[in-house]
C-alpha cells in the first residue's frame, strides 16, 4: 500500500528501512525513506507503521 503518494513510498519501504536501520524518531525515518517531505498527509501513517515495526524487533533482539 501506498503511504505517501507525493514521493510513492509503500508500507513496505517503510517497514524495511525500519527494520535495517531503526530509526528512533520520525526525522530519522525521514532521512532513510523520503516520506512527509511534501504535503504532509502521510506522517500519521508513517509514523504508526514505524512505531509498529519497532515494537515487533525489540523483542526479537530479547531473545537472542
């Protein structure tokens, strides 16, 4: 699914550049992925999709 759609950046890109760097705040997400740069509609969603990505790698990396 389309997140932003000014920069076509998908769920998907989102979630991978989330997991391989982990960024801890949405300017850093921002540096990885260009998402809400323009109009700024996506950032809710954006934001939502990488706080839930970030809770699903803190317990994996407990585990091992």
């Amino acid at each position: 699914m389309y997140v932003c759609l000014c920069n076509a950046v998908s769920d998907k890109a989102i979630r991978t550049a989330v997991r391989l760097h982990q960024p801890q705040t949405f300017q850093q997400l921002k540096r990885l992925v260009l998402v809400g740069t323009q109009c700024g509609k996506c950032v809710c969603v954006a934001r939502r999709i990488m706080e839930d990505e970030l809770q699903h790698i803190a317990p994996l990396e407990n585990i091992a």
